[in-house]
C-alpha cells in the first residue's frame, strides 16, 4: 500500500503545475490533499475523479481557502467529512475514509504564523483534537493520519530552530503537544521511526521568502502519523522534489499492508 500526502497550496495552482499528470506515475493507492483553497463549483472534472481514483472532499466554507480531499484506488466503506466542531469543520480541515480495519485521515491543522488570533484558533484544535486522537486509537482500527500538521517537532526537523523558537511552528507548547501525541497516546511518526537521524531531505515545506528552496532551509511539518500496527509494516519513505506543485513536497511512504 502507497500513501502519498500532499499540501497543495491550491488544487488549482497545483494543476497548472502539473500534479494531475504526475499523479497516475506514483503509483498511489491513496492520496491525501490539504489547502484546496476551492469549492465544488471550482474544480475540473480531472481535479473530482482522477482516472483511476475516487475523490472525496470536505471544503471551507470560505471561498479560496483551506480544505481537504482524498483520492482512493478503492472505494471507502465509509468517508466523515468533518469533526463535528463548527469552528474546525467551518475550515474544512478533517477528512476521514475507511476500508475495512483500516481509516485513513486527511488532515490540516491550521497556521499560527498570521498572528494571535491564528494561533490561539491553532491551540483550540489541538486542544479539541487530543482527545479525539485518544478515542480514534482506543477503537482498535489501523490508522494513518496524513497532513499538514505546521508544527516541526524535533530540532531536527528544521533547518534554523535556534532562530525560530518563538515563532507558529516550532513553539515549545506545540511540540510538547506532538510529543504528547507520541509518547502519552502512542502515535508513531512514521518517516521518523524509518530514518531517525534525517535532517535535511525529510524537509517538506519551505518559505517562499529568500531562497529558502535553493538552499533547502526547509521545514518537516507533513507527516503520515499511524497507529503502531500499521506503522510496524512500514517500507520507505521518500519526499518529492523534481517537480515543485507548491510550497510543500509530496511525501510519499510504502506499506506491507494490503489496502
């Protein structure tokens, strides 16, 4: 099984870029989106139903903003569009489709880096979202949560943490969140468990200011974080970067599981 996680900044933009022919060449079993930035009436019938795949969506409300999707080789048994909390739902940022014993999640976690209103909207997700993570474990399915989750966890996984210590991203409440995650629930971080000492080439997004592309100052903020059984059968783990569709790489990973 291949999951691929993509943030688009923009299904539109990323299409002119060419994401839609590079897609069927992955090879993907599932493909999770974030930042649509579109509503239904926006996308092409290419950008609904890739050839090959099923496409499922939950939008924002407001136009030309967040959103996530989900392409799938197979057919859900069943997609929840959404948390049931108006604010986070409002923003389209929780997408949900089950095959079997098996759900997979498309997540985005909002940005802080607007200013303090964005983060403290960032830290009322997190804060309705733990106990959620809590209960998605406790049902005993195989899960894997694929997004933008805009938090670098580790100083590893950051080109400048020194320097970005105080900033949306990296602050230290929201690590120790994510660590919580990990080590309190028992989520595993999929690409950190393969390679526990990348640095620079498990980066995934960078800052259009400067020339933070060209010299890779980069940050890892798209994971695929699963529960351990699935996790355990995890193969390789790769991000994409001939081909530039945003200011995110695809990140793509391999699993022993049979979809």
């Amino acid at each position: 099984m291949r999951i691929i996680t993509l943030n688009l900044n923009g299904i539109r933009s990323a299409a002119t870029k060419g994401m839609l022919e590079w897609l069927p060449q992955q090879h993907a079993d599932i493909v999770c989106l974030q930042e649509l930035k579109a509503q239904t009436a926006d996308m092409t019938a290419a950008m609904l139903n890739p050839p090959g795949f099923y496409g499922y969506f939950h939008y924002a409300e407001k136009k030309g903003y967040s959103g996530v999707g989900l392409y799938s080789k197979r057919q859900p048994d069943k997609v929840t569009e959404g948390l049931g909390q108006a604010e986070i739902d409002a923003e389209g940022r929780y997408l949900q489709a089950d095959f079997g014993n098996l759900s997979v999640i498309s997540l985005y976690l909002p940005s802080g880096s607007s200013g303090e209103e964005r983060q403290a909207s960032k830290f009322r997700f997190m804060e309705y979202f733990f106990p959620h993570l809590r209960e998605l474990k406790a049902q005993g399915r195989e899960v894997v949560l694929c997004g933008d989750w805009n938090i670098a966890h580790q100083e590893i996984d950051l080109k400048n943490w020194k320097s970005n210590q105080k900033n949306s991203g990296f602050l230290p409440e929201e690590r120790a969140w994510l660590t919580r995650v990990f080590d309190e629930l028992g989520w595993v971080d999929v690409y950190r468990t393969l390679y526990p000492e990348a640095a620079g080439e498990g980066y995934t997004w960078w800052s259009n200011r400067g020339q933070a592309w060209a010299k890779n100052v980069g940050w890892r903020i798209d994971y695929q974080i699963a529960t351990p059984g699935v996790a355990a059968l995890a193969k390789s783990a790769a991000v994409y970067k001939e081909q530039r569709f945003s200011d995110h790489a695809p990140l793509t990973i391999d699993y022993g599981y049979s979809l």
